[in-house]
C-alpha cells in the first residue's frame, strides 16, 4: 500500500495591525486583521523535512507588517491582491496564495461639535472582509461583512410550516426578526471600485431586510441577495449566514400587567442558523465562500 502526500497548505494566522496615517495634528487609523495562506509544492517539508521551498510563517507575516508600512493600506480588496502577487512571486514553490483581510471599524469622537483629531471610539462588532485567491494565471476576489446585526420590530412573521410529535411553535403574523449577517459576495472581474460596490451592497441588504416584509428568513434571504444581484453588476454570488437571534414574548398575565408582545425575553441559544447562496445562473468560478 502506498502512503502519499495530500493536499496541503500553510500561513500566518490573525495578523493584527493598527495602521496610524499622521498629519500634523489630525491621525487617521485602521486596523487590519490579515491572514495568508499558501500552497503549492511543499511535498519534501512534510515528507523529508527539507524546509528549502518553504517561506517562514514568520516572513508572510513580516510582509504584511512592511507592506501596511510602505504605503496608504487603501481599500481592503487591493492590500490584499498586493501581498497575494508578492507571495506568489517571492516563493516558486507557491501555486496558490490566499490572503484574507478583516477590517474592524473606528470613528472619531465627537468633542465641542467636531471630530477629535486623534481620538476615535469603536464601531461596534461589524467588520468589512475582504479574501483575495492569486494562482498562476489569475486572481479572484471575494468581499464581505460579518456580524452586522440588524431587527426589526415588525414586518415579520413565521407559519405554515412542517410539524412532527415534536412541534410545540405557535405560528406568528407578527414577530421580531433580529440576525447578525455574515455576507461574503465574489466578484466576477478585478475591474471595480471596491469602496462603491462595498458601500452599495451593504446598503442593498440593509434596505432589504427594512422594507420587505418576510415571511421567513429564508425568503429574506433570498431577497437581499436578488437585491445585491440586480444592483451591482460586478458581483457573481452572494453567500449568507443568519442566525435567528430568538425574542420571546414575556407572559405578563401572571402579574396583573397587560402589555402582551411589549417586553420579550432575549435568548441566544440555541438558535436557528439559516445559510444559503445566491448567484447568477452562468456565475464564473471562483473561491468558495464559507470563508
């Protein structure tokens, strides 16, 4: 029986960087989390121990270092696609590189009606991504956000669904809908304003998921996806990931208080995960996107 080398891969994981832009008085800033990923021809290191092909883990991460040093980071997308190329060519053994981009969010804060120079408040949980494929040939990109988290007080509502012994759920016409979207969408060309079609993209889904009504949060999956599919062009598929953040109704009969469907019990587990993809029929290939 003959024991042979699958598929492999190596990087950096989780590069976390702060990005400080002075001038004079005024300070602007990023933060980046960057991950890199390589594979390629890395048979001998696993098999014979000759390390003579590998690029350090430590290099890559060096590279992002110097590369967020070198120059405006810009949009996500174009950091990304930089330091993918030069993997590619700074390692021969590389047929694949891999560079995935978290940006977290910073504003600045307010003092006396205008924005402090050099003082800046978190954003909330919210982070643009960005991942970028580069091989041989070509490059791919894919962009995205996660845990934007976004409800509604009405508008909703859930029935008609399957039951079994097991069903105890009461159907609804009127509930509270409340996710934190993770959306990656793939891009079909390099030729884009990664800032406008970012922008308007979470502006489609954030609309969406407004003025639609939803039956469930299948179908408004499904509607914030055809949404960002007829808006933008450039974009081939958008993958979702919704997890159902669950708010129960408070039963206030017990204490005498009317105010049935006024106050509800946040529960954040276990909850329901609804996933799916949405994309041009003839979409051209690309990465995958449970990134």
């Amino acid at each position: 029986m003959a024991i042979v080398m699958g598929d492999n891969q190596y990087g950096k994981a989780e590069i976390r960087l702060l990005r400080v832009t002075r001038t004079g008085d005024v300070h602007e800033i990023r933060e980046l989390c960057v991950s890199t990923t390589l594979s390629g021809d890395f048979e001998a290191a696993h098999v014979r121990g000759d390390n003579s092909a590998v690029l350090p883990t430590d290099s890559q991460r060096n590279a992002v270092y110097a590369f967020a040093a070198e120059a405006p980071v810009g949009e996500i997308e174009d950091f990304g696609l930089r330091l993918a190329r030069h993997f590619m060519a700074a390692a021969p053994a590389v047929r694949r590189a891999r560079v995935q981009v978290d940006e977290g969010s910073w504003t600045r804060i307010v003092s006396g009606g205008e924005g402090h120079p050099h003082a800046f408040v978190r954003g909330g949980t919210e982070r643009r991504q960005a991942l970028v494929v580069a091989g041989l040939d070509r490059a791919h990109v894919a962009a995205g956000l996660s845990d934007m988290v976004l409800l509604k007080s009405g508008g909703s509502e859930f029935r008609g669904f399957a039951r079994d012994r097991y069903t105890t759920l009461e159907e609804t016409d009127d509930r509270i809908l409340a996710t934190a979207v993770t959306a990656r969408w793939r891009f079909s060309s390099l030729d884009v304003d990664w800032a406008a079609s970012f922008a308007a993209t979470r502006q489609a889904i954030l609309t969406t998921f407004a003025c639609e009504h939803s039956p469930s949060l299948q179908q408004t999956l499904h509607d914030m996806g055809r949404a960002v599919l007829e808006a933008r062009p450039e974009i081939a598929e958008i993958r979702f990931s919704l997890p159902n953040r669950h708010h129960l109704a408070v039963d206030l009969a017990p204490f005498g208080l009317a105010g049935a469907g006024s106050v509800f019990q946040i529960a954040d587990r276990p909850y329901g995960l609804i996933e799916g993809t949405v994309r041009r029929d003839e979409a051209p290939e690309g990465p995958a996107l449970d990134w």
